[in-house]
C-alpha cells in the first residue's frame, strides 16, 4: 500500500518549495475578503520565516498572487499576525 506524499507549494517571497503545512496560508474569497491560513480560493503561500514575511516586495508579490489589491488595514494585521515568526 502505498505511503501519503506530501503536498508542495511555493514560497512568493523567497520561491523556494516546502511541505504546504510549514506555510503561511493566505486566501482570496471573492465574496467573503482575504483570509489567513483558512478559506477556498485563489490562494499564495509565504515562508514562516522573518526574512520572507518581512521581505519590501511580499506586498506586490501578494497583489500579483491573489490578483487583487490590498488595504493597508489588512496589511497592519498581517504584520501583528507575524511578528513572532523567526
């Protein structure tokens, strides 16, 4: 029988590969807003890293990802979301 494999996703800051559950969901819902680490949708994956969630470019790099703009509200709560991360 054979074993799970491991699902892998992209980094939009550092474009590096990992395993989807050591990343930083964020999901764009057409009706509902942009969510963090839950949702269906048009998704991007982030490092839990402090190089890759403090990276200048992670803002256009999330716009170019979700095809969406953000506020800047949303971006204020994503940096006090990870803050704690190394």
């Amino acid at each position: 029988m054979k074993g799970k494999r491991s699902i892998l996703r992209r980094c939009i800051s550092c474009r590096k590969i990992f395993d989807r559950f050591y990343l930083l969901k964020i999901t764009n819902e057409k009706k509902s807003g942009i969510f963090i680490n839950s949702g269906i949708g048009r998704s991007a994956y982030i490092c839990r890293t402090k190089i890759c969630t403090r990276n200048p470019k992670l803002k256009k790099n999330l716009q170019r990802a979700l095809k969406t703009n953000f506020d800047d509200k949303f971006y204020e709560v994503f940096i006090i979301e990870t803050q704690n991360y190394e």
